[in-house]
C-alpha cells in the first residue's frame, strides 16, 4: 500500500504511485538534512552557509587533503561546477579554505585553520544531537539503509543516461 495512496501528474498506476510516494520521502529527507546542517552550523558556528557550502566545506576536509572542484564534483555526485565554485568563493571569503597547489600544475582547496575549528565544532554538536539520536533508534539500521541508496542512486543514473536518449514520440 503507497504511504500517501495519491494520485497526480506522476503517478497513476501502483507502481507509480509506490515511485512517487518514494521520491517524495527522498526529497523531503534531503531537504530536513540541509536544515538540520544549517540550522546545527548557524548556532554552532554563527554562520548563514548553506547545505551545499558545507557539503563543499566538509567534502574540503575529509581525510584532510586537498581536493580539487573535480574531486569535490565527484564525491558529492554533482555537475554544477559553477555552484562549486561560488560555494568555495564563498568560504574562501570567510577564510575557512584556502587555495593551494596539488600535483606540479593542479589547484585544489583545503581547510584553514579557522575551517578546522568550524568543521569540529560542528562534528562534536553532530555527535552531541544526531548520532545519538541514531544510536537510540534501534530499528534503524544504517549499514542497510545506506547500500540500498548507493543502489537506487545507481538506478537514478542508468535512468539519467536513458532519459538522455528518449524520444517523446
């Protein structure tokens, strides 16, 4: 049975209904984890970023080596370079990453230590709230959940690559 049980332009059969009923749980999921980032990142650290400056921001950190806009493209799964670069613009300005050179010839940003201090403020409020949120959810099991979205995620890009090639007839 759908969750919403609705019908609308997306779906009319069951199938498209259960497709429909899920997509919008996803997107409704993204976006509560983008407030929650920002809302934890505002009273944690003053600032106004938004989720996907501190994707960027944190995407930056990890494994503390600099990354390029190429690998922050490609771990996030984005291709808006454009907004990749107004994010990093963004937190260059407030000094949080700063530009530097990777390999002979390349560019590639890393954390400042202002960005260090930013970045572990919000990781111990996120220990602090959300992981223990989590732990005490016993049902949730977060080792399956996160395979079945590396596997739909995989299905929304073999989708992405036929959307590329449909015809409307």
């Amino acid at each position: 049975m759908a969750l919403f049980n609705m019908t609308w332009h997306l779906a009319k059969t069951e199938d498209e209904i259960k497709v429909t009923d899920f997509e919008l749980q996803l997107w409704r999921v993204f976006y509560s984890f983008l407030r929650w980032q920002q809302e934890c990142e505002k009273n944690v650290n003053g600032t106004q970023l938004t989720g996907q400056d501190l994707a960027v921001l944190h995407i930056v950190r990890m494994k503390d080596r600099p990354k390029s806009i190429v690998d922050i493209a490609r771990l996030l799964n984005r291709d808006d370079n454009f907004n990749i670069q107004y994010s990093i613009k963004k937190l260059m300005k407030m000094q949080l990453i700063e530009r530097v050179k990777i390999f002979s010839k390349s560019v590639g940003y890393q954390v400042t230590p202002a960005g260090i201090q930013n970045t572990d403020a919000m990781a111990l409020a996120r220990k602090e709230i959300l992981i223990k949120m989590l732990a005490n959810d016993t049902e949730l099991k977060l080792e399956t959940i996160t395979g079945m979205l590396v596997r739909i995620k995989e299905i929304y890009e073999q989708a992405e690559h036929a959307a590329a090639s449909y015809l409307n007839n």
